[in-house]
C-alpha cells in the first residue's frame, strides 16, 4: 500500500502521514501544518519531484492523522 495522507484537526491545521508498502515504512509528522505546508507536499508528491520528503519531518510510526 502506498499513499500520502492528511487530516484537518479541530485548529484547522493539517496532520499528515504516508505509506511505502509495508507497516515499517509508514511514516507521520509530530507536528499539525499550515494549509499552505500540506499543499505544497501533495503537490510534489503529485508530481513525483520527491521535494514533499524534506519539507517535512517525517518520523516512522503511525501518527494522529
């Protein structure tokens, strides 16, 4: 399974997470971000430019989104 996800908490900020296959490449940011932030990673990650891996700090395990 492979995905990149996020979810709007009840601040209005953006708490994301994605897969690459199995549970050990699953990965959450610690932090919420900005509309703009969230943006930004999809649509890199919609474009295949890999620049959504360092906008974030991405941290193995499942995170609140």
């Amino acid at each position: 399974m492979y995905y990149l996800q996020a979810h709007i908490n009840d601040e209005g900020l953006f708490e994301m997470e994605f897969r690459e296959g199995s549970d050990e490449r699953h990965y959450h940011v610690d932090f919420a971000c900005s509309r703009e932030l969230m943006t930004e990673a999809f649509k890199s990650y919609f474009y295949g430019d890999n620049r959504w891996r360092t906008l974030l700090e991405w941290r193995r395990g499942t995170g609140a989104a």
